[in-house]
C-alpha cells in the first residue's frame, strides 16, 4: 500500500527525529506501528467479506460468459468450415470451368449488325439545326 523505498523510510525517521526529538520519536513510532497494524487487520477484513460476498455472483457471471463464448466459438467454426467449404467449391468450379473445351456461355451479348453502308462510314456528318430567333 505505501511504498516507500529505504532511503525514503531513512528521511522519514530523520525528519521525525528533528521535530520530534528523540524523546517523543519511538513512542510515536510505536503507535505508528499500531494504528498501521489496526489498519491493515480492518482492509483484510473488509476485502474478506467483500470476497465472500461477491464470491458466487461473480463465479455465475464468469460461468455465463465461459458459455457464451463457447456458443460464439463454436457459431465462428461454424462459418469459417461452410466458407472453406464455398471457397473450396467455387475453386473447384472454377478450375473445371477452365479445363473444359466447350463450354456455353451463360451470356450471350447483342451485336448490332449495320444495316447500311451509310451505318459503316467513318466520314464526318454535317447535321443542320434550324435556330428560331426570339423577337
């Protein structure tokens, strides 16, 4: 709880020798010691009973979620042997699709065939617009 390192513990007790003096520093140590003692008697109680308390809500919250993950892991193998099932089926598809010699197309575009030669002509084409002017 308090951390304090030795030299840090050395100035306390220097410091306490100059304002107290040496009469008075070792009872007050003691008592120090004493209320430090009763302290942590009080706070090891306390998280005792806090523990027990809390001790199997928390045991049924942990078991809930231990199931819950479960549930999830179980849902993610799940998806993840159907998509290595799909991805294995789509590449099986499409390596058959691939070695096949005459395959139909699904899709058959439209071709537009010209009608004329007029159709076929690569010249430019003059179009004229009549423009009526407003008076």
């Amino acid at each position: 709880m308090f951390n304090f390192s030795g030299s840090e513990i050395i100035f306390l007790l220097i410091l306490g020798l100059v304002v107290l003096g040496p009469e008075k520093l070792p009872p007050v140590l003691r008592k120090m010691g004493q209320v430090y003692g009763q302290f942590k008697r009080i706070t090891g109680d306390a998280q005792s009973e806090f523990r027990g308390a809390f001790a199997e809500p928390i045991r049924d919250m942990q078991k809930a979620a231990n199931e819950y993950k479960s549930v999830f892991t179980d849902a993610s193998k799940q998806v993840e042997a159907e998509y290595e099932q799909t991805t294995a089926l789509f590449t099986d598809a499409a390596s058959q699709e691939q070695t096949e010699e005459s395959v139909e197309p699904l899709f058959i575009p439209y071709e537009a065939s010209p009608n004329t030669d007029e159709d076929l002509s690569i010249e430019p084409k003059i179009i004229e617009y009549d423009i009526k002017e407003d008076q």
